[in-house]
C-alpha cells in the first residue's frame, strides 16, 4: 500500500531515503578521516637539523603522508616530552644531542646496533612499545659502499675515538666485513667498545653466517708503522679545530679518509689531503643515509637517498 497525502496524490518517499543514506555515508566517513601520521626529531638545541627537510623530501619522493617536524626539549624534560608525543598520537621520532642515552634507557625494546652503542637515536611508538634502535653505523656503511663505491668487506678500518659516535657505528662496521681498530685516547675505552662489539657479533652470528671478528682497540702511539686502507673520525675534534696525533704514513694507497661530522672541511680533512688519502669525504651521507633508516623502519619503505644529498650540497 502507497502513502497518501489529504488530496489523495501518492506521496514518493524515495528522494527522502536516498537522502538519508547519503547523509549516513558522509556522516560515517568524517568518522574515520585519513589521519596525517606525525614523527619529529627531538634535541637541545635543535634548530640546526637538516632532519625536517630530509624527511620532508623522503614522504614527497615516497608518497608517505606523514608530518615531521623539530622540537625542543628542555634537559630535564626529555622522558616528558616522549610521553606528550605518545599522548598526542606521534608514530615515532628522531633523537638527537644530548638525548641518545636518556633514549635507550626509556626504550622497552632495543635492537643489536642500539644495545652495542647504548644509545638510540630512533624510536618508534607501537601500542605499550618503544622500539629503540641506533641507525647511525647502517648509515655510515651505507655511504661509503654505496656512495663512495669502497667496499668494507677485509679492509683495515681505523675507527677513531670511542664515544658516543664510535659506539654507533662499530658493530655495522663488523658486519660489513671490516677488520677494525679503534683507537682512543683512553685506552680503556677503545678495549672495552672492542669487546662489547665483538661478543655481540659472535651472539648474533649463525651457522649460516659468518661475521669479521677481528677487533682490537688502542691507544694512538701505537698507530705508527700501520697503514689502514679506511680511517673514520669519530671524534668532536672537528668542532673546535684541534688536531689529532695521527702519524703521516696513516694511510695505506688509495685509503678514504672520512670524517663523521658535515657541512666543513675539518683539520682532519686537511691532514688526510696532505698525507696521502685518495679519498676525502664529510658525513652528509651518512647523515641522508642514517635518516632512510629511520623512515624505513617506520614506514616499511626505503627512500632513494641520492638525490637528497645531491639537493642537500647545493644547500651548503
């Protein structure tokens, strides 16, 4: 039976249905917007990061809608500003200065390379999770193999210092192949980084493969009379232009010589152009690399990293 009005014309109740639905579907899709996925780098201070504009070409190369932008944390206030990012929604972050170990510590979930650095320069945020890893060695092999085209794989790599970059960087040396030597000015502090590398390459090591376990650490009057056919800095000295004690015949024909930091030609730089270095290169790529790392642990896809660099030299 049809619905009737007082005049007795049939009333079509067809355009009112067809409108509530449509007003149902709309209703139902503002519900559930695409929401914008937000990351951020986190330092003190922090208004030098290139990692803004990095990852700014990464999502536009990649089609990743994602935000990410660069905060400042006060000192004291790191472990707070993670949990803000967590309460707001934030997918993970870059750590920078002075926050790396402060990083590991509030990380529940920790990689190979973070657990050999002690100190995270990634997290990413899952549910209860904060994954920790320390990207910076995978960035660092990264360049130099397949930027600078120099294998690692047998070569003697001198590793200079023991900090908090040296920790980074020297369990993906190993795994790439090299025989490494890290010298230090403390002693101690070569030796140990040495061993914890060692014992966690032989643990992550299989039946099925084979990692280089050849590492030593020691001091820099027992560099002379040796030739390395790569030597990294992994030292500050760069910042305030000092000088370190390498003896002149360091390095071994058609060597690379490469410095950690970017953006300036360090002293170390300079020594190795006078002594003999067939290749000289700053930390730029390692930097871009280290980055699509980050970006591909978050968002499972890996970013070409070459025309980022070639942008990010026009910059400097």
């Amino acid at each position: 039976m049809r619905d009737v009005c007082p005049h007795n014309r049939p009333i079509n109740r067809a355009p009112t249905l067809k409108l509530q639905y449509l007003t149902m579907r709309a209703v139902n899709f503002c519900a559930h917007p695409k929401m914008t996925d937000k990351y951020a780098v986190i330092g003190n201070p922090i208004n030098h990061s290139k990692s803004p504009l990095i990852h700014k070409m990464f999502a536009g190369q990649t089609g990743q809608d994602i935000s990410y932008e660069a905060i400042l944390a006060p000192l004291d206030g790191f472990a707070a500003t993670i949990e803000r990012l967590r309460n707001e929604g934030y997918k993970g972050c870059n750590v920078t200065v002075p926050f790396k170990f402060e990083a590991f510590q509030l990380a529940t979930q920790l990689t190979p390379h973070a657990l050999v650095a002690q100190a995270v320069n990634t997290l990413k945020f899952d549910g209860d999770t904060i994954l920790g890893d320390n990207t910076d060695g995978t960035g660092l092999a990264r360049d130099i193999q397949f930027h600078l085209r120099i294998t690692l794989n047998n070569k003697r790599v001198l590793l200079i210092g023991a900090g908090g970059a040296a920790n980074g960087v020297s369990l993906p040396l190993m795994h790439a192949g090299a025989k490494l030597t890290i010298v230090n000015r403390n002693v101690d502090k070569a030796q140990v980084l040495a061993i914890r590398t060692s014992n966690k390459a032989q643990e992550l090591a299989t039946s099925q493969t084979s990692v280089q376990t050849q590492i030593s650490g020691c001091g820099y009057d027992e560099l002379f009379g040796k030739q390395f056919d790569v030597v990294i800095n992994a030292t500050s000295a760069g910042l305030t232009d000092s000088e370190l004690p390498l003896p002149a015949t360091l390095f071994a024909s058609g060597a690379l010589a490469y410095d950690m930091m970017y953006g300036r030609v360090t002293p170390f730089m300079k020594f190795a152009r006078e002594h003999g270095a067939a290749v000289v290169s700053d930390g730029l790529g390692m930097l871009v690399e280290q980055a699509a790392e980050s970006f591909f642990i978050w968002r499972g896809v890996r970013p070409e990293t070459a025309p980022v660099i070639e942008a990010l030299r026009k910059f400097q």
